[in-house]
C-alpha cells in the first residue's frame, strides 16, 4: 500500500480517500495538518492510486478495513484520527467498528452506508459493467469515459475539476486494464460489509460532514439521508452540512474541511 507522510512527531491523522480518487485528493489538506502538529498519512487503499492490484485480490469494504490495520502496525501507529471520503468514510467506519483501539475518533465525509452501499455512481457500473467494457476498451480511452463523468459530478463547482485534474486521477485506470481494474473496485463494493456494524455500539468521538450538493447521497426523495440516520445512530456525533459543495470537500472546501477536522479533534481530546 502506498502511504504519504505529512509531518513528524504529531499525532496521528490516517487520511482515507473514496472511489475513483487516491492519496492525492489529500494534497491541500494533509500539510495544513502536519503545520498544527499533526502527523497524517495519506494511503491509497489497496487496488488505488499507486497500491499494488494483484489480480485475485480482495478489494472489498471489510478487506481494506483490514489492510488498513496493517497499514497502521507498518507505520508503527497505534492508534489515529481517521477522517474518511466517500468510499473511504464507510471502510473508516467498519475499521471503527471491527478494530475499535485503531480508531481515535473519526472524521466521515459524505459517507455511504445504509442504501447507499454502494453509491448511485457505483451501482450504474455495476449494472452496466458488460456493456462498458465491449464498448470502451475497444479503444484506448480505458475509464476516461467513466471516471470522468463521476468526478466531474462530485463537485458542485466545476472549475474544482479541470481537465489536467481529472487526467491526473484518470492515470491509473488508462487503457484496457485500467478500464477493468476500475470495473473489479466497483463490483468489490458491497453492503453486506456494512450491515453486521452496530451502530449503536461505536464509541469514538465522530463528526459527520456533508457536502450537500452530492449528487450520488440526494437530500430528497428519501426520509433522511445517510448522513443524517448515521448522525441519529452512532452516538454523541456530530454534523455539520456544507450548503453547495458536493462530494469531494477536499476538492472543493479545503480550508472548510481542515478547520472542521483540526476544531473537532482539539475538542476530543480536551473531553
């Protein structure tokens, strides 16, 4: 697995990134953490950015949780802040739940869980996985095709997503491998990974963020959001919604994000 490391001799700040992206989604965030003495690693989850993909690889939700443990007994941390995207905030989540001394307190941003495992994004390459593997690796596109939609819609504001940004997250997935790799992350996601969590029974300090304008986690049409049944649920958690940013807050909210995260962790500790 592939870790950056932002800053020495800090607590720990394990930084999870979610589908489609990779450690470098934490690029504007992670030194603002390591200039308020903290010491944060950006990981790509196994499969991503530039982690190995071995081909009979396990890449589910449970599977990362585990891997990111050992991850944690390598960098010799014991025990870290966890702050979690997407993707990432539900493998923090079943990290917290399965290994609970790993998990300081956590930090889950427009986390999926519930009916949202996976996501709208994902389940539509997961219903059209045959369709979209004869049409686009007939070319040399790869998941450019694909990817690129997903990312341009996981922000509210589209000069947040320019071309040369997505090219940069569209590099691991170039050409026909790329393209089926991206179809086995998608078709790994499942939520049965999710439901043997009790919810209840989380006991880490957590903040739920929200960057409302996420297409993939709507705020209509449905009783309450999974933000808002995971903020009823897991005791004692916080939320705090951000009106028009969308999903990738990193992205977009940069600034918003690091004062929520460093605020919320400076409280833990002084309870």
């Amino acid at each position: 697995m592939h870790v950056e490391r932002y800053g020495h001799g800090g607590a720990a700040m394990l930084l999870v990134h979610g589908f489609g992206t990779c450690s470098f989604l934490w690029r504007n965030i992670a030194p603002d953490f390591a200039l308020a003495n903290r010491t944060a690693f950006a990981v790509d989850l196994f499969g991503y950015g530039e982690s190995d993909r071995p081909f009979d690889a396990d890449f589910s939700i449970a599977a990362q949780a585990e891997y990111l443990d050992h991850a944690l007994t390598a960098l010799r941390v014991q025990r870290a802040t966890v702050v979690g995207v997407d993707l990432g905030a539900a493998v923090t989540l079943r990290l917290a739940a399965t290994r609970p001394e790993r998990v300081d307190r956590m930090i889950l941003v427009n986390p999926i869980a519930f009916d949202d495992v996976p996501a709208e994004d994902v389940k539509t390459l997961q219903r059209n996985t045959g369709r979209y593997a004869l049409r686009i690796s007939r070319g040399i596109l790869g998941a450019a095709p694909l990817l690129r939609e997903l990312l341009a819609s996981s922000v509210a504001d589209a000069s947040r997503m320019p071309d040369k940004l997505v090219a940069r997250y569209l590099a691991p997935y170039v050409g026909r491998e790329g393209l089926n790799h991206l179809l086995i992350l998608a078709r790994s996601i499942d939520e049965e990974d999710m439901d043997e969590i009790e919810l209840s029974q989380i006991d880490q300090p957590t903040l739920i963020v929200w960057g409302e304008q996420d297409p993939f986690l709507p705020a209509h049409g449905r009783e309450r959001p999974a933000p808002e049944r995971l903020a009823a649920e897991i005791p004692g958690s916080k939320l705090v919604k951000l009106p028009g940013v969308g999903r990738l807050v990193p992205e977009e909210s940069p600034d918003a994000l690091v004062n929520l995260v460093l605020e919320f962790d400076a409280a833990s500790v002084a309870r």
